[in-house]
C-alpha cells in the first residue's frame, strides 16, 4: 500500500522516496503529509498501477457495532479521501451511512494514540512485551488471566480466540457492548428455544408496525433497511405497491417520522398495546383496558396486518422486554411475515458482570482489553473503573487515550480500519476482507498481532492470521486465485450464514403490565456519537442532528406541556435525578415526546475523548442501570437556574401554512392522479430574462422527499467530496454555516396530528439565477451545461449573491476555516491528508456553494472523449446521489428523456421549490407522498 511522507523528524530513507512510498511506520512516528527534510526524489520506478493524480479504488470494509459494511474507498496517491458504498455487499447496497463516511475524520484524527504508553508516559512495544511475557505462563492454563473485547464478528479473531481458550483454558473472555441486542436475542430464546438473529426483509413488507422500533435510524442495519423500505414507497405512475408504515414509540425517532401513522406511548403502555393487537389478531391472551383512541388505532392496524398477510410485518425495539419480543415473534409467524433468520455471527462470550466481579474478588491478574472502552460506558452500578484499579496489569488496546486506556497500566495503539488489514462480517453473516489503503499513520499493532503474542506468535501479522483463517483446505494456486477475487470484490463469495427454518414460536407468558407513576428517562443512541466512539469526529458533531437540528453536544428532550408542567423553559439546564445519580443537561423542547417521558442520547460528556470531543454534553452512561439499560423510571427533574440554549443549525421549523408550500404533503391517491402542479411550484414561470442556448449536457438532479429519511449520509458525504471545512460551535451558534447540503425539517399536519418532514436542499443551480446579475466582478456564472459557477479567484466577498438568492444556499468563509484558522485541532497537518486534490480548498472571503460535484461531470468528460463516446446516462454520480440509502436523490441529463431527472420531472407530483419566483431550478423535488389507512384518517392517529 502507498502511504504519505513522514511528518515527523525521521526521514525517509532515499530508496524508500524512489519507489514512492510516501508514508513509513515508525516506532512512536507521526507519518502525514507535511514536508520531510529530506528531499523526495522523483519515481525511478513507478509503482505498478499507480498514475499520479488518478484516483484509485479498493474495496474494503468498516465495523459498527461490531458489524461489517462493505465500502469502497477512492486513495490519491496512498490517501484515502472519499468512502462510498460496495453495491456487491449485502450490508451496504452501494450506499453508505453518515458514520461510514465520517470514518476518515477517525483515521486522520490528530488526537489518536500514537504510541505505547505506561502509566501516562510514553513507552515502547519492546517494554510492554518484557511486561507481558513472564505473565503468560502455559502451565498454570490462564488462571487470572482475562480478555475483554467489544462485540466481535471478525472470524480470524475468534479463531485466534479460540486458539487462546485452548492454550489457556482457565482464561476468561468478555465481551462488551454499551449498545446490544440483548433483550432480542432473549426474546428469539423464548420464542424459539434459541438465541436466533432475525432479519426483517423490509422490501416484501407491504404493512410494518414499529413497537418503539427504529430500523431506519441510526445502526449497522439503517442502509439495509433504508433501501427496502425505499423499495416499497415508489410513489410512480404504474408502481406496482405502495407499503404503509405504523410506529409506535415514546419518542420521535427517524422511522416514526416516515411513519404514516405515528402514536405517542409512554414506555409502560407497550405490554398492554402488545397484548390487546395479539388478542386481536387471535393470540389466547385476556385483552387489557385500554382507553378507546388506543383500542380504534390497534383494531385498524391488526385488520390492516392481516389483510397483508404474507406481507405483513412487526418489528419490537431493543427497549422492549424479552417477552414482548417473544410476542412479535407470533404475530409474524401468525401473519406469515417476511422474515429470514440465521444464527447470531457475533461471537459469544460472558458478560461484563463477571469480569467486574472477578475483578473485585482479585482472581484477575492480568486484562487485555481490545476495542471496548467499559470506564465510560458500562452501566453505572457496575463500577467497572473502581473494580479496574484492583488489577495488577491491565492493557487496553485502542484508537484514542481514552477513559479506559488512560485508568489501565498500559494504553496501546491500534490501527485503523483503513490501515492494517481483517475480516468482518454483516449482519447476515456475509463476510468481506479488511484492507489496508494506507500504512499506519503511528506506531500501531493489530489486535490480531497481540492475539499472536499470547499464543507464543511474536511475529504474527493480520495479513498472515487473515489468509491463514481462509485459506481452507484450498491449493496454493486455488487460493491465491480465490484471495485476489474476495479482496477485489470486497465480498467473500458464498459466505452469508445459511437461513434457518423456524419452528412455530411459543406464546409467552406476559409479565403484569408495570405501574409506572411520574417521570421516565428514556436512553437512545445518537445520531453523531453513536455510543460514544465518534465524539472526536468534527464531521459528525457539526452535523445537524436528525429532528432537532442540533450540533456539538445534545440535550434533554421533554414535551413542551410537561416542560411548563415542571416551570421549564427552553435551553434551560436541568438536573436529572435517578436512584442517588444525577447529571446536568440542557433541554430542549419537542412535541415528539410523549408526556412523562424525558429522552436524552447516549455518547456525550466524554472526559477522555479528544480536543474536540471532551465535555461536550452529559454522560448519560452515568444514570444507567445494568437491568435497566434504555428506561429508567422514577426520574426527578430540578431546575438549575443556569440557561444554556443548545446550538441549532435551524433555529426554527416552519410549521403548517409555510410548510404545506415548501414541502408539500400529499396522500398517494392524490400523487397518483394527473393534475397540473399549483402554480407556485410551476417551473415555467414567464421570465423577462432571455432563454439560454444549452449545447452539451443539461444537468439536473430531482429528490424524493418521500424517500428520504433524514439520515444525513447525503450531508457528511458532500462535506467529504467537497473539503468544506468545519466551523465549530461558535460559529455555529452565530448563524454561519459551511455545509454545501443541508436537510430542512418541516412540520407539517398529518392525520390530525403535527409531523416532521425532510428536504434536502443544494444548490438549485437556477436557469434563471438571482445571483449572477448582482455579482460585480463576474465571479457567479452560467455555463454551457446549466450549472451555476462559482469562480472563486475572482470572488471579492461583497456577499450580494448570498443576499439575492432565496434558497440561501450560498456559503461565506468569514474566517479561513480551512487556511490558517481552523477550529480547534483542525489545522493539525494529517487533517489535510484527507482533501479531495481534485476540489479547490477554498480561502477567507470568499463564496462557495454545491456544485453539482463538478469534479466528477469533468472526469466523465475526460473519460468519454478519451473513448470517444458520450458520456453515459448514469456515468456521473454525485457524491450526495452515491451515499444516499434509499435512492431519493436522482442525477443526470435532463436532455435526455430517459434519464432519471428526465423522467422524474414528468411524474404528476414534480414541483419546483419557491417556483413561482421564476427562477427555473436544475434542483427539483417530488412531493412528499403518505398512505393512511382510510380507517384512521382524520381520526387522530
């Protein structure tokens, strides 16, 4: 693999720059992209398959949660700069997730461990091993010995796992996961007398009910499912089926505002809610009282379920009781839903309970700890860093400093998932090859290197432990032939888990329903941190948050009555109180909250997370109970008297009225007819500018505002394509913002009830653009293709073209975020090791804006008259098209009538946003499309 020159003070060696190797591993070096001093020579021989300033692409894979998703990553010269998804992997479909894309901000993070450390001091590799050896003794079979990991899918790891278990069989394994499938995987054992994983298959659901489940929220299955539910919510003249989703929960969430019925429920209704759709759907179960608004909303969705049997699908959240998910389990095998099981790829192993225990009893001697980070996010009763310090050497294996590394002994370096190589498998147990794209930027080692240590391998490599797993019972030429066509593909061929046939599920035997009184504390994973691990991403923490908009941190969610209820307003800070813990937030008013139910995200108030990353938010960790994981009740809230408002990217969502205009809600009988848009969404408006003469390729792009679910991949991968810069907070907080994508939210009335809409807004690239007759030097133009150009040496800053355009799309470095005042950590050299080389970093002072990825249209070009050819219909993908899960965004030739812009622009729901200004928008969209139940409509639900 090709790497980056040294940044540190050891040169590369001559020969080394001859062959172009621009990155080097050295023990305790930084290797990026700043000068070496040392002179780079010129290529004497150039690497095989290596052009300058041509992209290269590999396939490769990434881990959330343990799980694997298929991507494939484009390098410059040995940087990789661009992540998009593998269309061959079943996990990732071609498209990818905003943590997916953010996942260079992790490997170019300046704030990564880089070296060894003892006890707070930098070390050597060769100190930790005179350490670690003597403590290995075979003949005592690994007493006091104990592994701790995160959750595991990789299947060299577990087998060199278990080559450890057989070496030590006293060893203990562990494994931790702040975000687990726990109660599902208990559910399935009741249901089916076996911890099984079920994979909902979204694309053959024609009716899904959501018990407090998200599946297309933020998780490692939200491409898979966003894709099939995309596939049944094609709102096109012909379609064949147009799904229905119902979703039920105590709190908004992305799934329940792409729902077209959506309930509020506090947390213990579910059991009784669950239990009279059983009954109704024939389960021998007593029907619970219920008021009648709960029992009209059940009684229409259990007829709308089996009416679609054979299609019919419900989902139970992870929050949900064991039972409750048994239950889910009969009605979909009651309905005959769509559902393929397979048994779990994760690796089992005991809980993070006992190693806390054994810990405090003094029976571990020594820990290793690989990928799992328990000081910060274990469950607050467990006290896992107070029973840490009775471990006489401890060893934590990561990426950062962080909260466990920094309380064990030892801290190790690991390396990114973009730097050594491994194996990882999806969900449906579809395994891919991890490779490397460049050399470690630091003094690393491989978790399956230290795996290799306490097997006696001192020299194992993860190449050799990962060809070694897969090599089988293959010849050498067999394999070697089969290993270049697995890397390549980014897939390992026939390697998904088989499908399992499932017995007929056992009626569980319900718990009492629990009386719950006053406040619950209801505990989610967030969409930038996740569980915790990205709260050093700037990518990731300057997005706007799905719903609220919110960036840099998160705050405490509270219906608005409950918030007046309590003497609340606003951006107050609030204690929260549970069981003697407590924790300081700010709150934020939301009308997705059901009453009595307080919401607040994982993954925040970090003291160990990185420059930019530390102190950001609460440590909800803090408040969590190991039998109470996601719903606490018994929560007290206690004003502060402090005020500290949240930082929103919008300030305020336009409700019904303005919103009915800018993202028009539509039934799908209504879409489906073929009636004239209303004259303000015409595009065609009369103009007293002249008509332009377009003589090549007319660019256009059409969203489907019913397809998108606010995800936000669009918006990371915009800023990854495009080197836009992060501002920070307090820029933030001003008004300024510097994404070229962002998702509007509206709020709109929907069956009686206020609902949130999303609408992703570029550039409209106007034919009629207000902005390029008020520009005094010439910098906004028109080119022969439609797009609006923005030159940027001639930009003089007046902001006149900001002023006039009324999509206010249009974006102003006040400050030179990316040329020497960046935020925080962000001038740190290795950040620029991710720039796009094919996109201008813009300076202070002057205009930038979407582009239509203008790069990628130039590339197509080059390409196709190297060729001699047209440039293809579906040639030019751009970089927000490409990460999209569900396909809502559309790009292509206008002037060609098959293209999808094209074709889409004659569907009767086509609309141009604020049309009647006349400004002929390239930028389109297709109104947002729902499809009550008529038994409900009108009614409240």
């Amino acid at each position: 693999m090709l790497g980056l020159p040294s940044m540190s003070g050891a040169a590369l060696s001559r020969r080394q720059a001859a062959l172009g190797l621009l990155a080097a591993a050295m023990s305790g070096s930084l290797v990026a992209c700043s000068e070496p001093e040392e002179e780079i020579l010129p290529y004497v021989n150039q690497p095989e398959g290596l052009i300058p300033g041509v992209p290269q692409r590999y396939a490769t894979a990434l881990p959330l949660n343990g799980y694997g998703r298929g991507v494939v990553c484009t390098a410059f010269e040995g940087r990789p700069v661009k992540i998009e998804g593998n269309a061959l992997h079943p996990a990732s479909l071609g498209a990818t997730d905003a943590f997916a894309e953010a996942e260079l901000m992790q490997l170019y993070d300046p704030d990564r461990l880089r070296s060894p450390r003892r006890d707070g001091r930098p070390a050597s590799w060769e100190v930790f091993l005179a350490e670690l050896l003597p403590r290995l003794d075979p003949a005592r079979g690994g007493e006091g010995l104990r592994l701790l990991t995160g959750p595991l899918t990789s299947p060299t790891l577990l087998r060199l796992i278990g080559a450890l278990r057989e070496r030590f069989p006293r060893m203990g394994w562990h494994t931790h996961a702040p975000i687990d499938e726990e109660n599902a995987r208990r559910g399935a054992e009741l249901a089916f007398g076996r911890p099984l994983d079920l994979l909902p298959v979204l694309d053959r659901a024609e009716v899904v009910l959501c018990l407090d489940a998200d599946p297309l929220g933020p998780g490692p299955d939200q491409i898979r499912h966003g894709r099939g539910f995309a596939a049944q919510r094609q709102a096109r003249a012909g379609a064949a089926r147009f799904g229905r989703l119902y979703a039920l929960e105590p709190a908004i969430s992305l799934t329940g505002a792409n729902a077209d019925h959506h309930l509020l429920a506090r947390p213990e209704e579910f059991r009784d809610l669950a239990a009279w759709l059983a009954a109704e759907l024939g389960a021998p179960l007593p029907r619970p009282e219920l008021p009648e608004d709960r029992r009209r909303i059940l009684r229409a969705v259990a007829a709308d379920l089996a009416a679609h049997a054979g299609a019919a699908l419900v989902l139970a959240g992870e929050a949900l009781a064991p039972e409750l998910h048994a239950l889910a389990h009969w009605l979909n095998a009651r309905l005959a839903a769509p559902v393929e099981a397979v048994a779990p790829v994760q690796g089992a192993a005991a809980p993070l309970r006992e190693l806390v225990a054994a810990m405090r009893a003094g029976q571990v001697e020594t820990l290793l700890i690989l990928g799992a980070n328990p000081a910060y996010d274990a469950p607050a009763d467990l006290g896992f860093a107070e029973a840490l310090r009775q471990v006489p050497f401890a060893a934590c294996h990561g990426l950062h400093l962080d909260e466990t590394a920094a309380a064990c002994r030892w801290a190790l370096p690991a390396p990114h998932a973009l730097e050594e190589w491994g194996d990882l498998r999806a969900r449906d147990g579809s395994a891919a090859i991890v490779q490397p794209l460049i050399r470690p930027l630091y003094g690393t080692r491989s978790a399956p290197a230290l795996l290799g240590l306490l097997l006696g391998q001192l020299d194992l490599s993860a190449h050799e432990a990962v060809r070694a797993t897969w090599r089988g019972d293959r010849t050498p030429e067999e394999f070697e032939a089969w290993w270049r066509r697995a890397v390549h593909d980014g897939l390992v061929p026939e390697s998904a888990a088989p499908r399992l046939a499932l017995p007929v599920p056992r009626l569980p035997e319900l718990p009492p329903a629990p009386r719950q009184e006053g406040m619950v504390l209801l505990l989610r994973p967030d969409a930038s941190t996740w569980d915790g691990s990205f709260a050093n991403n700037a990518w990731l923490q300057e997005c706007p948050q799905p719903l609220t908009r919110q960036v840099w941190g998160h705050a405490a969610r509270l219906a608005p009555e409950e918030a007046a209820r309590h003497g609340l307003t606003a951006g107050q800070v609030v204690r929260l109180e549970i069981d003697g813990r407590s924790l300081e937030v700010t709150t934020l008013l939301d009308p997705g909250v059901a009453p009595g139910v307080v919401a607040l995200t994982l993954g925040h108030g970090r003291s160990r997370a990185g420059a930019l990353g530390t102190g950001l938010g609460a440590d909800a960790y803090r408040l969590r109970r190991s039998d109470a994981l996601w719903v606490l009740p018994g929560l007290r809230l206690a004003p502060t008297g402090r005020h500290e408002p949240p930082i929103l990217a919008q300030q305020e969502q336009q409700l019904e009225g303005e919103a009915r205009d800018l993202l028009p809600l539509v039934t799908l009988d209504a879409a489906l007819r073929d009636h004239e848009p209303s004259p303000q969404h015409r595009i065609d408006q009369p103009s007293l500018y002249p008509d332009f003469r377009y003589d090549a390729q007319a660019w256009a792009m059409v969203i489907d505002t019913t397809l998108c679910i606010g995800c936000n991949a669009c918006v990371i991968a915009c800023q990854a394509e495009n080197n836009i810069p992060v501002i920070g907070p307090e820029e933030v907080a001003r008004g300024r913002d510097m994404h070229w994508l962002r998702i509007d939210t509206y709020v709109q009335e929907a069956g009686g009830t206020l609902r949130p809409g999303f609408q992703p807004v570029p550039c409209m690239h106007c034919e009629q653009a207000p902005c390029e007759p008020v520009c005094p030097v010439a910098a906004s133009v028109h080119d022969h293709e439609g797009l609006n150009v923005q030159v940027y040496n001639r930009c003089i800053g007046t902001r006149f073209c900001q002023s006039n355009c009324p999509y206010k799309v249009r974006r102003f470095n006040f400050y030179g975020y990316a040329d020497g005042q960046e935020y925080g950590n962000r001038g740190a050299p290795v950040v620029a090791a991710q720039h796009n080389p094919e996109v201008t970093v813009r300076a202070r002072g002057v205009m930038e804006k979407c582009t239509y990825c203008v790069q990628r249209i130039s590339a197509a070009r080059r390409q196709a008259e190297k060729e001699d050819r047209p440039i293809g219909p579906e040639e030019v993908v751009t970089a927000c098209q490409a990460a999209c899960p569900t396909r809502a965004i559309r790009f292509g030739d206008l002037s060609r009538p098959e293209s999808d812009p094209a074709r889409l622009r004659r569907e009767p729901h086509h609309y141009a946003l604020l049309g009647e200004l006349g400004t002929r928008p390239r930028t389109t969209y297709l109104q947002r499309v729902r499809n009550p139940n008529p038994a409900l409509e009108g009614g409240g639900a």
